[in-house]
C-alpha cells in the first residue's frame, strides 16, 4: 500500500493545478484519505493556502421561498394533462376518477423520489438551479429521498383507503350529479371518522413544514431536517481565477 502511494505521488507531482483541482473535486476521500490528502498539500504549495479556504469561499447558499414555489409549480404542471384528462373522464366514470385520482399522485410523489435521488432536482429545480443534498453536499440516498416524502405517502394511503371505504356507500351515478371538484366534499361525507382524522393530522404536518421552512435561516423544511437533506443553489467547481 505504501508503496502504491509513493507511486500516486510521483504520478501526481507533473500534474498541473487545473488537473490538481479537477481530480480532488471528484475522488473518493473515504476510499482514498491519503491521497486526498497529498493533493490539498500539493495544491496548496501551488496557490500558498489550504484548499479548505478555497472549498469554504465556494459555500452553496441555501434555497428561497419564492424559487421553491416556483419549482413545485412548474413541477406540478408537468402532470396537468392527467388531471384534465381524469376531469373530463369524471362525468361518466366518476368512481374510476377516484381512483385514478390517486394513481396520479402516486406518480406525482414517485417522479419526486426518483429525480431527486437520481439527478439531485426535479424539472422544477432544475429550472430554478437548485439541487437537493445530504448536509455535507454529498448526493441522497434513494432512502433518503423515500423519508423526504414519507408524509405524502402517508397522506395518499390514509386518503386512498378512506375512499374506497366511502365509495361503498355511494354509487356512480349519484356521484356523476357532482362536479369533479365538488365530489371531494360529497366523498369526505361518507368517509369513516378514522381516515379523516388522519387525513387532518398530514395536512397540519403540511402547513407545519411551511411554517419551519420559514422561520430558519437554512431555509430547511420540516421533511429536511427528519430527513437531513438541505435544498441549495448548484454552483460551480472551485474557482481558478486567482491563480
């Protein structure tokens, strides 16, 4: 091992700075702790300072309110057209709609939890050049992002099963006398006393986290900090322009 690291340092002293920067942006420092290590000495000889100072003047600043609504706006009009389309799918299947209802926020969550684990951002985000990460800037987890969502996924099953439960006493057709958006009301009336209350205990989560969202600096909502994840701005590698 010793000497496959005296090898590295060979290797790495006819490096230039901008191949010095580029491989400690992007090597495994728990793999490779001393040769991450010799690089930050060995970049540090070039500019005359501890790399730390440089990772520390790039600090990623934390997301806004008004960006992360317009994130989930753009986001949510992705899946606009299914919703249209189960609108006017209503009249005549009424208790299809219900169900497909909850098909597209299942979805809805899914493309959330994938995108955010795999790419970091949503379309949304990606729009408004935010990224979501774990407290060290490190990519999530695809558990970590499931945790995120854990309440909306909640939300969905406690809403899910409190239909099916209300459909059973109500047919198509005196469903179809509704409009779409008035059936959630029709729905709520037939709803067992349970699903309801769990139903109301998820949305004080929901305005729960708004509220924490926007009484701390970090901008980290209440699903962040259980989750330990944070949203920021991306921002580029480690600047060149001083050397």
């Amino acid at each position: 091992m010793d000497q496959e690291l005296e090898d590295y340092k060979i290797k790495v002293e006819k490096w230039s700075l901008l191949e010095l920067y580029d491989v400690v942006n992007n090597i495994d420092q728990e793999k490779y702790p001393e040769r991450f290590i010799y690089l930050q000495n060995r970049i540090a000889n070039f500019v005359g300072k501890p790399i730390q100072e440089e990772l520390e003047k790039k600090e990623l600043s934390f997301s806004k309110f008004g960006d992360r609504v317009e994130a989930r706006i753009v986001d949510g009009l992705i899946f606009l057209p299914l919703i249209i389309i189960n609108m006017i799918l209503y009249k005549s299947l009424p208790i299809f709609c219900v169900y497909l209802f909850n098909i597209i926020y299942l979805l809805q969550l899914s493309y959330y939890v994938y995108f955010h684990y795999k790419f970091g951002a949503t379309f949304g985000k990606h729009r408004k050049n935010l990224m979501v990460t774990q407290l060290n800037n490190d990519k999530i987890s695809f558990f970590t992002s499931i945790i995120r969502y854990l309440p909306n996924y909640l939300y969905l099953a406690f809403s899910f099963f409190g239909n099916v439960a209300a459909i059973q006493n109500i047919s198509n057709e005196s469903l179809s006398q509704y409009s779409f958006l008035n059936h959630f009301a029709i729905l709520s009336n037939y709803t067992p006393p349970l699903f309801k209350f769990l139903q109301f205990l998820t949305s004080v989560w929901f305005f729960a986290d708004i509220i924490v969202f926007l009484s701390n600096r970090n901008r980290r909502s209440l699903h962040d900090l259980i989750a330990k994840t944070k949203v920021i701005y991306k921002t580029t590698k480690i600047s060149l322009s001083q050397t």
